[in-house]
C-alpha cells in the first residue's frame, strides 16, 4: 500500500476515533503498519500536535471539519515523529485533504504546515512536561502528587512510545528454546522476537502464541503462585490471556471463565479450545450465578480506567476525567462484594487493574471485610519487578518500557 493510501486509510479511522471509536478495535488483526503508526501516533501526540497548529490557522481547531483538522495533524505527525521530509508530507496533507472531499481548505492545510514543523521545537522546547509529552494537564498533576514528578514524566514518556509485541506461548515445552527471541527481564515466560515485531505475529497467527502485555502476564503468574491447584473462576475474563496463561501454569480440577457478553465468549473459546475441566460462560460479575464459597482462587481483572495502558490506548487520555475514575471505583466495588462471597474457606481473591489509580485499588481494601486477611504481594513477585508496595499491601507496576500499569490486590479467607 502507498504512503497516499495509508493516509487515507489513517484519516478515516481517526475520524471515525474521534466519534467515539476505539483503536484497539479497528486496528484489531494486522493491520498495514503505515497505517497504525499514523493512527497510534496521531493520538499519542495530539494535545502537543494541536498546540503548535492552533495559533498557525485562523480559526480555531475544533470548529474546522474534521476532514482538515485529521489532515493537518496527519501531516505534522508525519514531519516532526515519523521523519518524512517537511515538504512530502506537506504535499501528502493537501492531497488528503482533497480527497477527504475538503479541497477547499487544500490552500489553509499547504499554509499552515509549511509553518508549522519549524514552530514544533520552538512551541514545545520549554513547554511543561504535560504539553511536551502530550498528555491531560489534569492526569499529571494527579501522577505528580502521588508518584512524584520524575516518574509522573517516565510514565509519560513510556505512553508515547509503541508497545512491543511480546508473547507467551501456548507450548510450555519449548520455552527454554527460542531461536530468534529474547526473554523479558521480569516476567517468567515472556518472549519478544529481537529484531523483528512481525516474527512475534507470525507465531501468533499459527496458533503458537498469544499476545499479552507482560505486566498483565504477572497477574496470572501471581495468582498461580497463590493457589497453584484446585479451582478457579475469571469473573471478567475476555479476551481470555489470564484464564488461559492460568490454565497452562496450574493444575486445575475446575476451571471457569465468565464475561458479560456472549461475543467475547465465543472469542474466549477459540483460545482456550475444549479443554477438559474448563467452562465458560456468558454472565454478569456483578451477579453471578454461583454458589458461595466454593472457588480456590476468585481472579477479578475489573473493568477499570485503563491508565496504565495508554500507550497501547492512546485515545484514552483524551476520554477520562476524573469523574469517571470515580465512576469505575464504584463499579469496582460492586464486583467486590461479588467476588469475595465466591471465595472458598483458605482461598484467594486476586484484584487487578490495568490502572495505576489509588481510587480504583489501595482504597477498596483500606478496610477488610469480615473473615479475609491481606495476602502481601511483595513476597509474590518475580526478581526484578519494578514494583511498589501499596499502602494496603498489594503491587503496582507503573508504566514503563518493559510494561504497562498495573495494581494488584490479594485476600485470603481464613479457614474456619
């Protein structure tokens, strides 16, 4: 496909985000890596993309079409990000624009983005960390005062970089062997290709591996170092990583993986097969249709905000307010009271988010129900996990090169 066939197909899918579309979803399968790096890059750079162009163009960026506004933050990515020459990917901008059925904005878009690559440095070289790495102002002043500046930047700067594809696979057996692949520094089991992304995606492609984020990979491994047999139930488990990746490390006599939608079901069972002693099934967390006290290990990957996976998620950030953090917790919570009453007497919750929000992790466990005791993470984790300690004992991993965020919880039933 051509670079004029990649803008076009980029701009339509940003357009379409900009309505209310996820990313994850449209660029879901394998998509032509031209397009995904506008797309992806387009979102993770578009409060600082839409800085520098405001003050360039006459009217004010959100009351241009659509059309043009993509346009020209298609094309000032393309400069100042993806290394395209200033007057390519000014040409390739007018162009699009045409074609978008705006061509008579072609004379703005050529004005302003011969301007604006040279205005990217000076507009941004002295900007605040929030404006230089393109996030909310909002989200991090809220990292600052909890985490403190530099990391709040170090986990900014890792949500502007793309993920690596990294893989665990489906055959234990052949782990100590991967010709062309390199472990991960911290989680067991992770693999990444050492030169090439697409090696990854062929293995996955063939049934050989799936993709997960490694920091979402712990969570499974930690909760087979809890209760490594017996049973267990996923309350929320599609896309079905964390059941799977359970199911290969322990020795389960019952296996159960819940989600609320039958879609997502059926996806699971094309990725856990048959297999013997593994149901699934369409239903609802917050009511589920089970007996109390019967699951060894009760896993709830609670729907969350998702801030610790905003480099996979770029569009994220620009959604969240906190609000609806709040909004989330209060779900959470619901899940909570749930989960806890499924657990069987010496058993194990195990909460997780792929948030780094207190609101939605430390403060649910500030006081513990009757009849649980906390289970002290720390002792639980890999060598080498950059981990920190919650002040209710669990482990956050915030987001960094080697993974995305991630808050995890544990409470144990005392045994009558």
């Amino acid at each position: 496909m051509s670079s004029s066939a990649d803008r076009g197909r980029a701009a339509r899918l940003l357009i379409r985000i900009e309505e209310g579309a996820f990313a994850s979803r449209l660029l879901a399968g394998r998509p032509v890596p031209g397009v995904r790096a506008r797309v992806l890059g387009v979102l993770r750079w578009q409060r600082a993309l839409d800085a520098v162009l405001k003050p360039l163009c006459r009217l004010p960026l959100e009351r241009l079409d659509p059309e043009v506004r993509t346009a020209l933050r298609i094309g000032l990515h393309e400069t100042v990000e993806l290394g395209v020459p200033a007057a390519v990917a000014t040409d390739g901008a007018v162009h699009l624009v045409r074609r978008l059925g705006k061509g008579s904005a072609a004379g703005l878009v050529n004005a302003v983005l011969r301007r604006a690559g040279a205005a990217w440095a000076e507009h941004l070289q002295d900007a605040a960390p929030d404006l230089r790495l393109s996030h909310p102002e909002w989200l991090y002043l809220r990292w600052r005062a909890r985490f403190g500046s530099p990391a709040a930047e170090n986990m900014m700067a890792a949500a502007q970089r793309p993920a690596p594809v990294w893989v665990w696979f489906l055959d234990a057996g052949h782990d100590e062997d991967r010709t062309g692949a390199r472990s991960h520094p911290w989680c067991p089991g992770a693999w990444r290709a050492v030169d090439d992304d697409s090696v990854m995606v062929e293995e996955v492609q063939a049934g050989n591996a799936y993709v997960q984020d490694p920091s979402s990979q712990l969570v499974a491994h930690v909760g087979h170092g809890l209760v490594p047999t017996g049973s267990f139930v996923d309350l929320c488990a599609a896309p079905g990583g964390k059941t799977a990746l359970l199911v290969r490390l322990g020795e389960w006599q019952r296996t159960l993986a819940l989600d609320l939608r039958v879609r997502r079901v059926r996806l699971m069972r094309l990725l856990l097969g048959n297999r013997s002693g593994c149901w699934l099934a369409a239903a609802d967390a917050a009511r589920p249709p089970l007996r109390e006290s019967t699951f060894d290990l009760v896993l709830l990957d609670a729907p969350c905000s998702g801030t610790g996976t905003l480099r996979r998620h770029p569009e994220l950030r620009w959604r969240l307010t906190e609000a609806s953090i709040t909004q989330m917790a209060e779900l959470q919570a619901e899940l909570l009271v749930e989960a806890l009453r499924l657990v069987a007497p010496g058993g194990v919750l195990l909460y997780a988010t792929c948030s780094v929000e207190p609101e939605e992790n430390e403060d649910h466990f500030r006081r513990l129900p009757a009849g649980f005791e906390v289970v002290d993470l720390e002792t639980e984790l890999p060598q080498g996990v950059p981990g920190l300690t919650t002040d209710s004992r669990g482990a956050r991993i915030l987001p960094n090169a080697d993974g995305d965020g991630f808050t995890m919880h544990a409470l144990r039933r005392v045994e009558e």
